[in-house]
C-alpha cells in the first residue's frame, strides 16, 4: 500500500490502560490529546490493553473521546501484590528473556496474538470487547499510534520491534514516547549495589534495544521534550521525530485556600520507581524534621498504583494517606503547595503541569520540573538537598505559594496548550 493512501485512513490509538474516569495527569493528558485530534477531523479509533480488574464503559469512553470506535482487550496474568509481581518478573526472565522485565504482561504471547489479530483481522476474531457491532467491521487502518513503549510490545521478535501488519498490509507506526524508558534502568543500575547492579544493568540494555528499535522503524516519533528527543537521536540520528508537548486545558486557576493548618500534597503514581523512591526519601529524611519544625503544616499523599510500602509512614504526624482519589481537584483545592521530589527520569513532568494547571506552585529538584519551562524562585521553589528541602518548608509562606502559583498558571499555559499539541501531532505524523 502507497504511504500516501496509508496516511489518509483512519488511525488506532493504542493505551496501556483504560482511561475512564482519566484520575492521574498522564491519563488526562493521553485523553485530552486524543479527544483534539479527533476534534481537528481525524477519524480515530481506540484500544485500551486493560488490565483485568479495570472496568470498562465503551460507550462513555467513544463519547467523551469522540473516536469512532472503542475495542478493548486484557492484559493477562496482572498482579499488584508485591509476591505477584515478583513471581511475574521471574517467570518472564525464564520465559521472555529478551524482553524487560516491565513489558511482559504487554509481550505476553496471548496478548500479542490478539492485537496482531485485531490489527489485520478485526474484533470479532481477536475476541476484543467493542462498541455496538463494531467486531463485525473490517480494519481499515493506516496508521497504529503506540502511547507509550508498552503497547508496541505486541510487536516484536528476538527483543526488536518490528513494524505490523494492518488488513491491507504494513502499518504507518507512530512513536508516542512519554519517558526515554532506557535511561530510568540506567540509573537505576548506576544508582544501585552490586548485588542488583548486574541485573538492572541488563534490564538497561533490554530496553534500550526495543526502544530504540521502536523509535528508529517509527514514521514519526513525538517525544513530549527536547530533552527526550535528543537522547532517540543520540542512539539513532536517523530519527524521524518533533516534539509534541503534553496538552491541558487551561482554565482559571483554583483560588488558593486559607487555613491556619496548610496543606501540601503529593500526587502520582505510587509504583513508578522515581515517584516511589523520591517519596520514600521525604517521607523518612525530610518530613520528620519539618513536622517537628512546622507541626502546623500537613501533608496529603495521593495517586494510584501498588502503594503497600506506605503503611510504614502511617504513623508520621500530620500525614494523610489517601490512596487513590476520584477527584484529583479536590486534593489541589485543600492544598497550597505539591512536591515534586523526584531525582530521576524522563520525559516532561504531568503532575508539575498538572500543579501549575489548578494554580498550584511546586517544591521540587530541578530535574522533578525538567521540561516544564519553570524559572526557579519565580514559578517553583527549587530543593536538591534534604537540608534545603527542609529548610524551604520550614520558612513556607502560604501567601508566597499563592503568588507563585499564579506565575507558574500563566508560564504553563504558555506552552502547553492541547489545541496546539495536537495540531503539532497531526503535522508530524503526516509529514
């Protein structure tokens, strides 16, 4: 098939996860982007690879996207006890083992037949749930976006992404990367004893070859920084790519609270490795110190995800442990203040975005705010060392937070416009 004709027809937009209600900032932002794409007349259809005990609306998903059709099929054995996923880990290891360790629910065999099925035969052979009658149609596809590196391990042999095969032939692929995922095992490796050095240094190189062959088949790769770009691009200078920021509405920030107990918040997913081990760090060597300093100030800890490992924090004064909440808003509006304490990482931060979305300033490292475009002691108050963290919040002025939030609101709607990111979208993939 011609590219011309390929780019033309209709696309499939691949998750990792549903998406309904969208309750942490990359999942809105994943929606927000799609719902404009389809909004600037691009016919989508979507795919959530959800896991088993996620439940699924597939009419209130094609409504609030305004996709043509929504399909869904299960990721297999998901486990979110800690033994679980040990277990998983290690059988894939024996079984997979050119394939990290974090992809193999998504490279399971199972799953990777039903989504090749999908793609070149439709719903009704790949035992997909889907709107309506939609499992009858047959795919008319032209282009696969891949929203994050987990879907596309449906695709691969001997540890490489290959590209896949639609009804009428090859597929256009597009790269959305929201992490440079390679670069998290290396530090992680860098970071750790010798005991697990070994294996995280594996993991690292098992991720850089998918990743990077992934990027490098890809008709367009949109990374959400330069940052991320240039790290593709260093591997593989052949990389067709831009970057398309991530995309929020920006409406009028929330007015700050008054309390003579200030709130500060953190919000994120509790089993991604830099958001657990930045909370792990503040928790045990910098909020003791502040509460015993500031016994006015409390802190509310929310985000979905296995978060087990916070229950020896429980007992931590003025500590609130809320688990995963429907309303991320409600958090923002009782709080002064969000933390970003992540040292690792790529791509550009969604809950600093998010935080300066509701009017929300963050106290955060340099790195936990790359990408976002912030100007420290102006729209962020910047920390890197556990005395300067304890430090900032023990002289935290509720007033000053409420400053610079407003800076920090009106610098991210500056650049993260989803109207724009999503025309950017748009113009990349067919370029």
């Amino acid at each position: 098939m011609a590219a011309d004709s390929r780019m033309s027809r209709p696309w499939l937009w691949i998750v990792p996860k549903w998406s309904f209600p969208a309750q942490d900032g990359a999942r809105v932002a994943t929606v927000n982007l799609l719902k404009q794409v389809a909004a600037q007349g691009r016919v989508v259809d979507y795919l959530a690879i959800a896991g088993d005990d996620e439940k699924v609306d597939l009419e209130e998903a094609r409504r609030e996207l305004g996709v043509r059709r929504v399909y869904v099929l299960r990721r297999p054995g998901f486990r979110v006890t800690r033994a679980g996923a040990a277990l998983g880990a290690a059988q894939s290891l024996v079984l997979r083992p050119s394939l990290p360790v974090t992809l193999r629910h998504f490279g399971a065999p199972s799953l990777s037949a039903q989504v090749s099925r999908l793609l070149k035969e439709g719903a009704g052979r790949a035992g997909a749930e889907c709107t309506a009658a939609d499992g009858l149609q047959t795919p008319d596809w032209g282009t696969v976006v891949y929203d994050g590196l987990h879907p596309a391990a449906h695709s691969r042999v001997k540890g490489r992404f290959i590209r896949p095969s639609g009804a009428d032939g090859e597929l256009r692929v597009v790269y959305r990367a929201h992490n440079y995922e390679t670069g998290i095992w290396e530090r992680k490796a860098a970071q750790s004893g010798a005991a697990m050095r070994a294996f995280f240094s594996a993991q690292a190189r098992l991720m850089k070859e998918f990743e990077n062959s992934l990027a490098g088949a890809a008709d367009a790769v949109a990374t959400v920084s330069f940052e991320d770009l240039s790290l593709f691009r260093g591997v593989n200078a052949s990389v067709r790519g831009g970057v398309v920021p991530i995309g929020y509405s920006f409406e009028e920030p929330v007015p700050a609270p008054w309390s003579e107990c200030p709130q500060l918040m953190f919000l994120g997913k509790m089993d991604w490795p830099p958001n657990r081990e930045g909370l792990q760090w503040f928790l045990r060597e910098v909020w003791p110190a502040v509460a015993q300093r500031r016994p006015d100030l409390r802190l509310a800890v929310a985000g979905s995800g296995e978060s087990s490992w916070l229950e020896e924090f429980r007992s931590l004064p003025g500590l609130k442990l809320l688990g995963r909440v429907e309303s991320v808003e409600s958090v923002y509006r009782e709080s002064v203040l969000s933390l970003v304490p992540v040292f690792y990482g790529s791509g550009t931060r969604v809950k600093a975005i998010e935080a300066c979305r509701f009017g929300r300033p963050c106290l955060s490292t340099a790195i936990g705010v790359e990408g976002v475009g912030l100007e420290p002691g102006r729209s962020y108050f910047q920390a890197e060392t556990t005395a300067e963290w304890i430090s900032m919040l023990s002289n935290l002025d509720p007033a000053r937070c409420a400053d610079m939030g407003r800076e920090a609101w009106g610098a991210a709607r500056d650049h993260f416009d989803v109207v724009a990111a999503a025309r950017r979208l748009l113009e990349l993939a067919s370029s």
